[in-house]
C-alpha cells in the first residue's frame, strides 16, 4: 500500500498541477493526513531543481495554513472530539495541569513538532486545546515549517538524484520508523 502512495505521489510530482497537489497535501497533513508533503516535494525538486525554494515556499504556506486549521480544531471542537478522548485514556482530569504545562513550554513542542517527524498535526490540534498564545503557535509554526521544507529543498538541490535513490530504497524503512514515532508520540502522551 505504501508503493502504491508513493507511485501516486510521484506521479502528481510531474503533473502540470503538481503545486496545488503540494499545497493541499500540505494542508491536510498539517491537521489529518498521514503522508508528509515531503513525499511529494522531492520528485518535485528533482525534477525541476531550479524551483527549489519556490517549492519549499508552497509547502511552508500549505503547512502552516493546515496547521492552523488544526489548532481551530482543538479550540473549538475539544469537548466534541477531545474530552472523550481524553476520558478515555483516563486523562479528563488532568486535562486543565496537562494545559499548563504544554502552554509553559509549547512554543518548543510545536517547533520540535515542526521539524522532526513527530506528528505536527496532534501537537496543532493540542495547541487549540489548550488555548496556547495563537501568534506564538503561529510565529513558531512558521520558522519550524519552513526550517524543515526549506532544509530539504536545499538538500535536494545541491545533491540532487542521490538523494531520491536512497529515499526509494528506504521509503519502507523511513515510513515503519514514522508509524513507530506516532504511536511512540501517542504513548507519551497518554503517560505524561
């Protein structure tokens, strides 16, 4: 299945829409998706090194619009969607410390969110939540977004194809690594 995700997304790369397919794929990620938009990035770079960063822009904007997005859903949809959630795990009650905790230190969980694979999107609808400072979560949504889109877009210029190779050789590998560090993500969450 995961084959099949990526040879769809390899396809849309060369597409002559492959810009909005970023950019929705980016939104959506941000706040539901499980496919990283830099699936989709980096045939795209590869292809056409010279829109890099116009690229990485896309994907930055994408992101951080689905974030918020996310964050609206935490803010608004927690009693509906959150709270039994949290009943479930036994957590309701800890709900309001477990808040002022994230809010003391959430500019630094959205920005390690942000940049390393841990789901940005559970930490976007947890800052919602927990009403985190909306410009904080947004000014940090944005350096971290873009860190990490425009990190990759300059990888991939100045290296270019080896780096394709070694993606399509671990793609399995990198993706069971990915699930691994969601439902690790989950875990932490439930015991903090």
């Amino acid at each position: 299945m995961i084959r099949r995700i990526y040879d769809w997304t390899m396809a849309k790369a060369s597409h002559p829409n492959a810009m909005w397919f970023l950019a929705i794929t980016a939104f959506v990620e941000a706040s539901v998706f499980p496919i990283p938009p830099d699936v989709l990035m980096i045939p795209m770079i590869l292809a056409t090194p010279w829109r890099a960063w116009k690229i990485a822009l896309v994907a930055t904007a994408g992101s951080v619009a689905g974030g918020c997005l996310g964050y609206l859903i935490g803010y608004g949809f927690m009693d509906v969607i959150g709270k039994p959630i949290l009943e479930f795990y036994g957590k309701a009650q800890s709900f309001d410390e477990l808040a002022l905790r994230f809010n003391e230190m959430g500019g630094w969980a959205v920005l390690i969110a942000g940049v390393t694979p841990f789901p940005y999107k559970v930490i976007t609808i947890f800052s919602g939540a927990t009403h985190l400072s909306p410009p904080l979560f947004l000014g940090v949504s944005v350096l971290a977004r873009a860190l990490r889109f425009f990190i990759l877009a300059g990888l991939l210029w100045k290296f270019g194809a080896p780096i394709k190779t070694f993606i399509e050789r671990w793609l399995g590998l990198l993706f069971t690594l990915f699930v691994v560090l969601l439902i690790g993500g989950f875990y932490v969450l439930k015991y903090i």
